[in-house]
C-alpha cells in the first residue's frame, strides 16, 4: 500500500508543478485533425413523449406520477421539441460549424415495448431524418444508445438490477446498427453507468427508479457492464467488417484531491476514483478486466464487518471478465468538476450504501481559482490520469459545460471562461501526450437536467421554453464556440465574473 501511495503521491505532486509551469506555454491552437462538437440526449430535448407510436420511458412514469420529485415539477414531455423541430436544430448547428452531433437513440420511441417484437416506424424515420440531415450538412452524428431513458415495461422487470436487462438491450442495439449503422460511424453504448447506479442508490438527483442502497447499485452495475459487452461484440462480429465504425462507452468523473497530506486522505482520493472511473474503466480498460482491487478488498471487507455471507459487490465469471477486457474503440469522459477528497469511515450499521463503502466525505476549495466551480488544472490532472492509468487509450471528450441559472440572460460570460480555460486544460493535456480526438460542449442548448428540470441551463442557445415555438436563441457562449470551431484556436482575452 505504501508504495502505491508514494506512487499516487508523487504523480499528484507532479502534476501540480508541471500545470503551474507549463499552462502560460500551452499554445492555444488545437491539431488540425481534432473535432468539436455538442451534445444532447433524447428525453432532454425531444418532447413528443407519446407521439406518433412512442412508448412510455422511466421518466415518463416518474415526472407524470411523482411531479414532486422534479425540482420545478416540471417534466419532458415538449422539452425543447426537437421531435418536431429538429430542422431547425441542425440549423443551429450548421450555425455553430461543429464537426460533430452527439444525440442519443430514445429506446422506446423505436421499440415501444422495449422488446424486437414491435418496431415503430415513425421513430425509426425520426431518426433517419436527423441522421441524414446531419450528414448533408458535413456533420457527424455520434450516437449514444442508452442514455438514462429505459423503458418503463423493463423497468417493471427490475430495470439494471436484472441482468435479462442487458440481453434486451442486446436486441435493440442490434436493431439500431441495422437502421443506422451504414451512416453512423461512432457509436456509445452507455452514458455514465456511475451515475445511473450510483444515484439510483444514492442521493436520487439524476436516477428515476431508485433500488435498494449497498445492493442494487453493484447489481445495476454488473448489468450495465454486460450490455456494453454484448453490444460491442455484437458490432465486432456482424457489423464492423461492413459498416467501419468505432464503438465505445462514456464513463464520467470529477478529480479528487485530498483535503490534506494526510495519509487517510491520500489514500481517499485514490479510493474515490478508482470506485467512481475504475468501476467502470476498469474492467474494460484495465489488463486484469475486473473491478479495481482497492474496489473489491474494500466493498468485502465492509460486507464481512456488516455480517454479511459474501461480498455485496458481485463478481464476474471467468468468461464475462474476459468478454469485458478490451470492449472500447475509445473512451468517452464526461467532467465537470472537482472535489476536495477527506477520509471518513462511516460507523457500521444498516443500511448499507456505495457512499458508506467508498468512505469520503467531499466538498469544494473555496480558494480554488478561478472559482471553486471552475477548477481547469484539475480537468488536467484527470486527462493524464486516464493516461497512466490506462495506457492512453483513445480519448473522446463526450461532455464539459458549466451551468447557471440564466441570471444573466444570454450574456453568459462565466460559461464562456469556463470553456476557454477547459480547453486549454485539453490542449496541454494533448500537448503532453493524452490521445485526445474530440470535444464536446454540454449542452447544444437548455433543456430538461432529469430531476433538477429547467432550473438549471447548460445550453449554448437559450430556449424560450414559454413559447409554443420553443424559441432558440444563441447566447454569448455560441459566438464564442462559433469563432473557436473556425479557427482552431481559443480566443483570449475571456474574463471571469
């Protein structure tokens, strides 16, 4: 343990001095052959929740049963009613002059049922639409298959907790590469499993359906790892040789750093991520293709003090770990921010939980410049982690974004620092050798954020979502994406208040 202590610690350290040394070098032009883009997800922006053929998604049941649960009580069923106006969304985005479109597949506007039997044909041309007219205007669509959206008859099957979920996500990704697959050349699985397991046993912010805490979470996890599986091989085997595309799965992650110099809280910070990343990164992008030791020997130390028979975490077969090793084209990484990491050993005793497992307490530096929400060295630090960690493996930037409450209208100056200084945190990671490829800005425009609804926007454009016409209007931050796409360059001079 001490030596891999001494390791992180001294990894840590250097990374500090050489992001204080270097960022005033960094050259703020990016390679010519890297790619920008922006991102959304289906029940964010699509509306249209029963239209033409749809079936109902978890949120669909949650927002319409619970509206208490949605911090506005507030739902998707219009969002931003991209079903409809999906022409003028790519309008926007031919405006942008982004490289690429990230959006993702609404599983049960395509398959209603959430089974092969029933396929809609109004979802499916939705899609095709879309695609196509991207793909005229020089814009690639990169397309994620699950993004928190299942289908609420899955659901009522035990949703990720029953691992039959991944054999049906099996058949609807077989589905997707048959409709798309001859013009959609990057694919993602999974959008932030962490997430999806983590609050749907945790604190319920993102999660629709929460499982039973210490429990449910590690068997929603080992689910969602096997559909990833099953879905990359299934493209590897029937799809790849014809259609040439890449596959891979998004995984996100704050950067830890430990409140101290403590020892406890050292080890903390490697703790934290190797249970927040590892846990997914791990059995894919890791040698062993299993979950991280410090992972396993803590969750069963833990499970044997709270006197349980076996560990809470379930393992993998032999054969599972081995289908899982090597399952990604790429990585996706979704970061927006950074935590101060202390040690915190919860007393044990019922319930048990991922939180009481992982051990930390975490909170913010209010000394972190240029704010304790904007904290691009940190960005850094995890790019080159990933590096280390994992053999530098393909790197795709899949979101970054700042979110506000739209105090200041369209003039969104904090959301326009935030970019320029994350991009920067890229390119010298780039430039110190991450193999980084592609960046994408969260969000393309304001839309529903699960259960914080519309009080929270990430948008680029501003959507006015009082009028019928879902009015969308380019805030600050787009001219300033707009002129950094052209150029390749960050613009300087960007202030923050």
């Amino acid at each position: 343990m001490h030596g891999v202590l001494s390791t992180f610690n001294i990894f840590y350290i250097f990374l500090i001095l050489w992001y204080s040394i270097h960022a005033k070098k960094c050259i703020d032009k990016f390679p010519k052959d890297f790619k920008f883009g922006v991102g959304t997800s289906a029940y964010q922006i699509e509306g249209g929740w029963n239209a033409s053929g749809k079936g109902e998604n978890i949120w669909d049941r949650l927002t319409h049963t619970h509206p208490e649960a949605i911090n506005d009580r507030d739902n998707g069923d219009i969002a931003c009613d991209s079903y409809h106006l999906w022409k003028t969304d790519v309008e926007n985005l031919k405006y942008l002059g982004v490289h690429h479109y990230r959006f993702s597949l609404s599983w049960s506007r395509i398959l209603p049922t959430g089974f092969v039997n029933q396929i809609n044909k109004d979802g499916v041309e939705y899609y095709n639409n879309l695609i196509n007219s991207l793909l005229a205007n020089g814009i690639e669509p990169i397309v994620t298959l699950y993004h928190w959206d299942l289908p609420q008859t899955l659901q009522d099957l035990g949703g990720w907790s029953n691992v039959k979920t991944a054999d049906y996500f099996a058949d609807f990704v077989r589905v997707a590469f048959r409709l798309y697959g001859n013009r959609v050349k990057t694919w993602t699985t999974i959008n932030e499993p962490y997430r999806i397991c983590y609050d749907s046993a945790g604190d319920f912010e993102i999660s629709a359906v929460p499982v039973l805490p210490g429990f449910g979470c590690y068997l929603c996890a080992r689910s969602l790892l096997i559909a990833h599986s099953k879905a990359y091989h299934i493209y590897d085997k029937e799809f790849r040789k014809q259609q040439k595309g890449k596959i891979g799965i998004i995984l996100d992650s704050s950067w830890p750093i430990p409140k101290t110099n403590k020892t406890d809280d050292i080890e903390a910070a490697e703790r934290y991520i190797q249970m927040m990343l590892g846990w997914f990164a791990h059995p894919i992008f890791s040698k062993d293709g299993d979950y991280p030791e410090i992972m396993k020997k803590t969750i069963q130390e833990r499970s044997a003090k709270e006197n349980y028979r076996e560990s809470r975490l379930p393992s993998f077969t032999k054969e599972e770990i081995n289908a899982l090793k090597g399952t990604s084209d790429y990585l996706g990484i979704n970061h927006y921010e950074t935590e101060w990491i202390e040690n915190f050993e919860f007393p044990i005793g019922k319930p048990p939980s991922y939180f009481k497992d992982i051990a930390v307490k975490r909170s913010k530096n209010p000394k972190w410049k240029p704010s304790p929400d904007i904290v691009p060295w940190g960005f850094y630090k995890l790019l080159r982690w990933v590096a280390k960690e994992y053999n530098n493996p393909l790197v795709y930037i899949t979101e970054n974004g700042y979110g506000d409450n739209n105090s200041n209208g369209l003039q969104d100056s904090n959301r326009i620092v935030y970019l320029a200084e994350y991009m920067k945190a890229v390119l010298q990671a780039i430039q110190d050798g991450s193999n980084i490829k592609k960046y994408t800005v969260w969000s393309f425009m304001d839309n529903m954020e699960w259960r914080r609804g519309y009080s929270i926007k990430y948008g680029l454009f501003n959507v006015d979502f009082t009028s019928p016409n879902r009015t969308r209007t380019p805030k600050t931050s787009a001219k300033f994406y707009k002129q950094l796409i052209k150029t390749g360059t960050i613009p300087k001079g960007t202030v923050f208040q």
